[in-house]
C-alpha cells in the first residue's frame, strides 16, 4: 500500500494547481512537495503530472488517482476535525467574505465582541460584493445578502433584509408622496446596480406583482453609498433597513408605498457542505445569529410587517 501521505501531497498539488501553492497551504518548501509527488510516481511506476514552466496538467494516469486521492484527503481532514472539535477550543484563522454595505455596518463593528468571547480565533475578512468562489479561494464563509442563495453552498439565515422606499421629509415637501409604485415615475429614483434588472423596480402588492420604470440622476453599486445620497436630499430609493433604519427611527428619512412589498432577502452564511463543521465556522455563525436575529436592532421601532 502506497504511503497515504504522498497521495494526501499529490492531491493538494492538484487541488492548488501549482506545487508552489501547495507549499504554501501546507506551510512546507516547494522542494519538500515536489519530491514527495515524485516518490509516489517511483513507488507507483507511473507519471502523475505533466511539468511545464507555466502549468501542471494530470497525465492518464493522473487522472485515474487523484479522486481516489482526494477522497482519501477529505476523510484524513474531516477525522481531524472530530477528534479536535472534541478536545480544542474553537481556533486558527477563520477567513470570511462580507459585502460591503452589510459587512462594513454591522460585521466589522460586532468583531471586538467576538474575538473578546474567542481570542484564539484569528480573522481574515474581504469586505468585497463580487462573486467568491470558496473552493478556489479558500475561505471557511460568505456572507451575502441574497434571495437565492447558492444551491450548491450551507445556507444560514442570519436576518431578514427589509427594504424600504424612502427619501428625506423635504424631499416629499418638494416631490410630493407618491401613492402607487406607478408615482415614481414622475420622482428622482437612484438606482441600486447589483439588484437584478435595471432601470425598474419590482413590488407586490393587492394587484400582485409590479414592475416600474424608474430614472434618476444616479446609479451606484453600494448600499450604504446609495443610503448617504438619498440623506442628502438627491433622490428617493429602494433601502435596507440595515442602512437606514436608525434614520427611520429618528426620522431624518420618511418611508412610502409601505404597502407595496419588495421582494424580501436575508443575510446568509454560507459554506461548503462538510459533514463537520469546524468549530471556528460553527461559532462564528451562532454569534451573529446571537447578535443579529431573530429581529435585528435596525427594524425596531419602524413598520416592517406591512409588506
């Protein structure tokens, strides 16, 4: 029987598609993976991989061994991770993706509080809205606010996402309130970019589903951003409560069409299916569900039941 432990190298060779990235993830030399994978091509009589200066590719016989390999490197790393799940504390580095609006609002502000419950837990956050593949990257979790969220990912529902239509009081003293979605029409509606079609707007009301052409002076890819124009008195908008609910509360922004319900989304943590969570992940998301849910700070005290 070949050495388990070269095969568990080869399979991260090929996982990470270059020795030098293999090495790196397994925190050894590129010389030290290099001759492993070369001693299990000598123990089995068989080349493994095609070596140029730019790229690796498996050979025939590459191909054939590296599910097995790969199988054999998931059951090593899920055993590890039962027997230290059940003597450890949570620990090690926990890297994590955020979007922007929602990670710099109220993730970023909640992780004093975490790393304090759990200092042996070290964070390496991305505050970023582009699309995160966690197999190629690398991370443990995303957080997302979505509708659909990746069937292919653990989905947990940290909050619900609510939005409303809303702009300053002076706004409305100059605009007028708008009565039916049809208003909008005749309003300056800023525009969220990463929220499906553009150029309309989508609400359910008594008459089922809506679609109305909106235009406006701007468009912008970031909530918070979008939430800092409409205090500004630039326009009405469609907002999470996460962005402006204190504003709401206070009443620096009025809300309208409270009865007309945008599709509604949460926020997610999302992670790849494993039949043992680690413990860093799983505790990681029992603090924001802690802290987030079941009814957020931000909704309270405004009307989010009438959608």
């Amino acid at each position: 029987m070949q050495d388990l432990n070269l095969m568990a190298i080869f399979a991260r060779v090929v996982e990470a598609g270059s020795f030098s990235e293999a090495a790196r993830r397994m925190e050894t030399s590129r010389s030290a993976v290099s001759k492993a994978v070369a001693k299990l091509e000598k123990n089995l009589g068989a080349r493994l991989l095609n070596r140029s200066t730019r790229h690796l590719s498996l050979t025939e016989s590459g191909a054939a061994l590296v599910e097995y390999a790969a199988r054999i490197l998931e059951e090593a790393e899920q055993a590890e991770q039962v027997v230290s799940s059940l003597h450890a504390e949570p620990r090690g580095m926990l890297r994590v993706s955020a979007s922007v609006a929602f990670g710099t609002l109220h993730i970023a502000p909640a992780l004093a509080d975490f790393v304090a419950r759990y200092p042996d837990i070290k964070i390496d956050m991305a505050i970023t809205d582009r699309p995160v593949d966690l197999a190629e990257e690398g991370y443990d979790m995303i957080i997302r606010v979505t509708g659909e969220p990746d069937l292919n990912l653990v989905a947990r529902k940290l909050a619900p996402v609510y939005r409303k239509l809303c702009a300053t009081p002076e706004y409305f003293q100059q605009h007028g309130i708008p009565q039916i979605p049809e208003d909008l029409v005749n309003h300056d509606c800023l525009d969220y970019t990463l929220s499906g079609e553009q150029g309309y707007w989508h609400f359910t009301g008594p008459e089922g589903e809506i679609a109305v052409p909106v235009s406006g002076p701007l468009r912008i890819n970031d909530d918070d951003a979008l939430a800092q124009a409409v205090r500004g008195g630039l326009g009405i908008a469609l907002l999470p409560t996460f962005t402006v609910g204190k504003d709401l509360q206070e009443g620096r922004l009025q809300a309208v069409l409270s009865e007309y319900l945008p599709v509604k989304r949460y926020v997610y943590a999302l992670y790849l299916p494993t039949r043992h969570l680690a413990a860093k992940i799983r505790v990681f998301i029992d603090f924001l569900l802690t802290r987030f849910g079941p009814e957020p700070d931000w909704d309270r005290s405004i009307n989010v039941s009438s959608r």
